[in-house]
C-alpha cells in the first residue's frame, strides 16, 4: 500500500470519528437545559448571634424605657412585611411550623401519637416567655419551659451533628434530619429558626414590631437566652457516637476556638454516663475549595480540642474532608478549581455508565489519530 493510500485511509477514519462526535454533540445540542450550579442549601449562614467575650465587671439591669403610648405603631398591620423588629405573623408561622413539622415532615401522628406535641400549647409557652417583657432582661433559664416541653423524651443517638463555621454544608449533609439530625432539625429550633422577636412591656400585642437590639452590652445572656440554652439541651439529648463539623480554611480564626456555641454549650454538656451518654467524637474538619488549607487533624486547635474531648472521657477521632461532604462543597462551589477537575472526570464516569465510552476519550482518540496522521505525512515527505 502506497503512502497516498495509507494517508487517503487515515483521513477517512478521522472524518468518521469526528462525524460520530458531532453528530454526539448535536444530539446533545438539541435536548440542551440550561441549569445554574448547584446550590444544596437556601441558607449558608446561622441566625445564632455571635458570642461575645464576657467581662469581669458586675452586670448592670438593663434600663426599662417607657413609653408614654400603650398603644405603639404596629407596622404589621395584618400584613407580612420585613421590619427591623418581631417577625410579623409569629404566631401564625411559629404554629403552622409546628404543624408541618409534625404532621407532614416526620408525620408523627403515623407512628407514635403519644410523641405529638400540642403545637397551641407549645406556643402558648414560647410567648409567655417572651411578651411583655424587655430583651435585655432575659437569661438562660426563660426559655427553659419551652425546650422541656418541645423535647421531652427526646435522644438523638448515633445521629446528633454539631457545627462550626460548616452551617450551609453540615445542614445540606443532615438533609433536614433524614441522615444526621442538627439542633435546627429539632422542633423546638425548627419552630424558630430565621425568625425575629423581642417583647415590649407597653406595647398591646407585647412584642416589639419595630426594632429588637442587635445585642445587650449589660448582660450578654439576654441575647445567648435561646440559642445558647437550644445548643445546651441539644447536647444533652445527644448519644453514642456524634459528629462534629469544622472550619480548617478560616484565616482570621481556628477550626476549635473558645467562645464558641460548641465549645461553651455543648461540648461541657454532653452526657457521660447513663444509658444516653456520648461514646465518641467524631470530627469532620473541611477545607474549602479554592482556599488555603490553615489547620488540618492533629495540628494546633485540633490538638487542644482532642485533648479536652479525651480529658472528659470520651473517644476521639478526626477527618480531613470526607468524600461525601466534598461533593456537597462542590455543589456550592461549582467553579472552584478541584470541583471541575472533579467535574470532568465524574462526566467520563458516567458517559461511559451511559454509552459505554466517554466522549472525552473519543475526542482524545480521535486528536491522537490526527496528530499520527500528520506526523506521518511529515516523516514521509523527509527524505533520508
């Protein structure tokens, strides 16, 4: 066979296989769906308000204004607008929560009805604590009845997960309570969670429609009253082995630091001993894409933390970036750099589930034949 004929061949093959190929991405081309990166969670942030470094100098009361109207201006008004005070339609939200929450999410009334709370009566507890009274007033004891009752007979064995600096990922991984369960999948966070309220003593309605303060610099309990008591309970509820998410790739902070929810309401309150105790701690430490790795298992808080977790009797042990989380990160981070890599070779995966060969590898067939095929034209032209 002349060198003509091998080229003539050559050229053939090619063309078929690019044919094959276009013929592919037309197909392809013509059931095209636009889709936006993935984003697994609506919410990547916690409303927990932050915790502040507490001062040695005595508290002082906060100071009661009083208003000369007992009738204040309600912005609501019937109507669901945003304000800078108490969420408007509380009351009708925090119920129809409670409702969903037990009669439609986990359909309680299926399996066990004696573990249905009364959604009015839950409510009716919640208020009590709340209305007619100053924000800066409250501690950690004025929600207790709320949370004894909302909770009571409830453990959370081999399932409870905590967080840190992880809420978008950690609450995408638990899947709303269907594989972990996190402190907002409780009924008690769950009635709550994103919402505003503050009482007002002078107000009809008792609540403050208006402004709710952004923090209390008298007394750091009133804003840690709720939040601070749920991350409590929560931890007490807790058994067996639980799961802890963390931050490695925060620069301006570690992944296990002081004045933390964690470190001050829910790892000292976890149970060691009784039939619901924790066994183990299991740490999940991630690392975002596109950012620098600042702390890894076993180096500097991590120690501090494995330390303190041992001291109180409990097992130990630590993850860099667990496969499962990565994909969720990615899901959230479509165009970081690891995720295409990630990206490309799962679209090989599964063109090859799907049609047997990946359409990348053809592609790359097909430029290495062309690439023979003009090395060959040039070694045959030289003349030796």
């Amino acid at each position: 066979m002349s060198y003509y004929q091998v080229s003539l061949l050559l050229s053939l093959v090619l063309i078929i296989i690019h044919m094959n190929c276009l013929t592919y991405a037309k197909e392809q081309d013509s059931t095209t769906i636009h889709l936006e990166a993935p984003h697994l969670t609506d919410r990547i942030h916690s409303d927990r308000p932050p915790i502040q470094l507490s001062v040695d100098k005595a508290r002082k009361k906060s100071k009661t204004i009083v208003s000369a109207t007992k009738n204040l201006f309600n912005p609501c008004n019937g109507s669901y607008v945003k304000t800078n005070g108490t969420t408007c339609g509380l009351k009708q939200i925090m119920l129809g929560r409670c409702y969903e929450y037990q009669y439609i999410k986990y359909q309680l009334f299926l399996t066990n009805r004696s573990n249905v709370k009364n959604c009015s009566q839950l409510y009716q507890t919640f208020e009590s604590a709340v209305r007619h009274k100053q924000h800066c007033n409250m501690n950690m004891s004025t929600y207790q009845a709320y949370f004894d009752l909302a909770l009571a007979d409830v453990h959370v064995i081999n399932r409870a997960m905590f967080w840190s600096g992880t809420y978008g990922v950690t609450h995408a991984y638990g899947g709303n309570g269907a594989n972990y369960i996190t402190l907002e999948d409780t009924l008690a966070a769950a009635m709550v969670n994103g919402l505003v309220w503050c009482g007002n003593e002078n107000a009809t309605e008792g609540f403050d429609f208006i402004s709710c303060p952004n923090s209390c610099k008298d007394n750091r309990w009133a804003d840690l009253a709720f939040w601070g008591l749920a991350s409590k309970t929560f931890a007490q509820l807790a058994a067996g082995e639980i799961y802890v998410v963390l931050n490695g790739s925060q620069i301006n902070r570690s992944a296990f630091r002081n004045n933390s929810y964690f470190s001050d309401f829910e790892l000292p309150n976890f149970r060691r001993i009784g039939e619901y105790r924790v066994t183990k701690i299991n740490i999940l430490l991630l690392h975002s894409p596109d950012a620098k790795v600042v702390e890894k298992c076993g180096e500097k808080s991590l120690i501090q933390l494995e330390e303190l977790v041992l001291n109180k009797g409990f097992q130990y042990a630590c993850k860099d970036d667990p496969e499962e989380l990565i994909l969720i990160m990615c899901g959230n981070q479509w165009e970081a750099r690891e995720c295409q890599i990630a990206r490309r070779v799962l679209r090989q995966a599964w063109d090859t589930k799907l049609y047997g060969t990946s359409i990348s590898k053809q592609n790359s067939y097909s430029f290495s034949l062309f690439l023979l095929t003009f090395l060959f034209e040039i070694l045959s032209s030289i003349k030796f």
